[in-house]
C-alpha cells in the first residue's frame, strides 16, 4: 500500500541580481562633459579648427605668400575672403598662419601651467618661509606689465617664434601659482589629506597624489583661459610689429593690414574672426572640464 505523503515543493533560491557596476572615473567625466551642450559644442568647433589648420593647406592648395589677385580685392571677387595689401589670398594665411597660433597658444600655456603648478604647489604645501619667498617672487612678476616685459624680451632677443613662447610662457603663470597655492593650502587643512601624513605618506606622494586631483577643477579651467590668451597675446606682438616675420600667425596678418582696415575690412576682420572662435572654443571647452571634474556636477549626473 503506498503512503501517501504530501509532497513539499521547494522553491527554488532566488538570486540577487547583481550590483551594477560603476563607471570608471574617467568615462564618468566624459559623460558629463559631453552633455554640457555648449562644451561639445566648443570641442566640436575646436576639432573643425584643428582640421582646417593641418589640412586645409593642401585642400585649398593656394600659397598664401603668393600673389594671386588684385590688393585688397573684396571677398568673392576671385578669393573667397578678400586679398591683402600685396594680393596674397586671405584665407590661405588663415588657413597656414593657424598652424603657427596654435603652437605659440598651446606650447607658451604649457610652459606656464608647469610653472604656475610647481611654484604655486611648493609655496602652498610648505608654507613659512618657502612660501614666503616664492610669494615675493610672484609678485615681482604680477607688477609687471605683462605686455611690455613680454614687448622687452622680445626685442632683447630678437622676434623669433621661440623668443615669442619663451616670453609669453614667463609673463603669465603668476595667477596660475597663486591659484594652485590657494588650493593646496585648502586641501591640504582636510582630514584626509592629515589621516595620510599622519600614516607616513612622503611630501612627494602627498602633493602630487593626493591634493594635486583634488584641486584641479579651478586650475583646469585658469589653464583654458592661459591658453585663449596666449592665444591672444601672441595676435598683440605681432599686432604691435614683433611678431616673427618669417612665420605667418593669424595676428601678423592683422598687424600687416592694420593700416587698412576702413578701405578693406576684411583683411583684419577675417584672421580676428578665426581668433575670436578658436579662444571662445578653448573657454566653453575649459568650462566643459570644470564641470565634469566638480564633484556636485558628479552627483547630479
């Protein structure tokens, strides 16, 4: 005779779904830069900058030294954007004098962020009397004019493209230090910046690996406006007549037709437009960083 026990059914364990994984860092602050509008928008027209500098020359194929129509013919009447004083075609400078601008802008703003970061980094970790002698020298160079000890340098050593990063790089990288020592000395008061010299963290490992990322938001952005203007100061010397005559820039093509700017407005309106859109990318760009490295836009992402 068989029993007849119940039969208990046994559910089956139910699985925890897993935790989703967070995203790297790094492709967490990409997401949020791109979807500040107005920074993908900046590196957008930065990119189509970048492309029409390096190979806008060979599409175009006109030589921008050459003369290839009537002086400061209009825009249209031959030339897309006008001839200059001598004939020469106003858009192929634009196109070959952007290479030598956004050299200058870019290697000239490397060379004052390196600067600004160390003095301002020592001056603001150690304090005391370092940080009093490296303020005195900051100082020295924030009086300044900037323009005419950069206008001094320059004819000192004759107008070359390196004399011009060289002195643009050694004028401006005094907001730079001050701003990262504000920000060192910020960080360097948190509890976590303590908790890890208490527990034997070396000077070097604490600067650069612990309050250097927390402090780069403000110096990310300082560093975009440096380089909008070198960009812009480098358009000044040569505005001025010292810039490097044997390399065509955006501002030697304004300095050279200055002169005729009511008769032809083109010849200085053209290269100042291209100025203008490349310093207005790097600041939305600079803007876009800022916003992605914050952590209160972190948090709302």
């Amino acid at each position: 005779m068989m029993s007849s026990e119940p039969m208990q059914a046994t559910a089956a364990p139910v699985e925890a779904a897993p935790a989703a994984k967070p995203d790297h860092p790094m492709r967490e602050t990409l997401k949020i830069f791109l979807k500040n509008r107005s920074a993908a928008g900046g590196l957008i027209l930065l990119g189509l900058i970048l492309f029409a500098t390096i190979f806008g020359p060979a599409i175009y194929g006109v030589d921008p030294y050459e003369m290839v129509w009537m002086p400061l013919s209009p825009p249209g009447d031959g030339t897309p954007l006008g001839t200059d004083y001598i004939g020469r075609d106003i858009l192929a400078g634009i196109l070959v004098g952007g290479r030598v601008t956004l050299i200058v802008g870019a290697v000239s703003a490397v060379m004052t962020i390196v600067i600004g970061l160390v003095v301002g980094s020592f001056a603001g970790f150690f304090g005391g009397r370092v940080d009093a002698a490296l303020m005195k020298f900051t100082e020295f160079f924030q009086v300044l004019p900037s323009l005419l000890l950069a206008m001094v340098m320059v004819t000192i050593f004759s107008p070359s493209l390196g004399t011009i990063i060289f002195a643009i790089g050694i004028v401006g990288w005094a907001q730079i230090a001050r701003l990262t020592r504000a920000e060192f000395m910020r960080i360097a008061s948190l509890e976590y910046v303590k908790a890890a010299r208490a527990a034997g963290a070396r000077d070097g490992y604490l600067m650069f690996r612990v309050i250097l990322p927390g402090s780069l938001p403000p110096i990310v952005v300082a560093s975009a406006l440096v380089t909008g203007a070198s960009i812009l100061f480098e358009a000044g010397l040569s505005f001025l007549g010292l810039g490097d005559p044997n390399q065509l820039s955006w501002g030697l093509i304004i300095g050279q037709n200055q002169n005729y700017l009511m008769d032809a407005w083109w010849t200085v309106t053209c290269p100042g437009i291209a100025i203008f859109l490349t310093v207005l990318a790097i600041s939305l760009i600079g803007d876009g960083i800022n916003d992605a490295l914050n952590p209160r836009a972190r948090k709302r992402g």
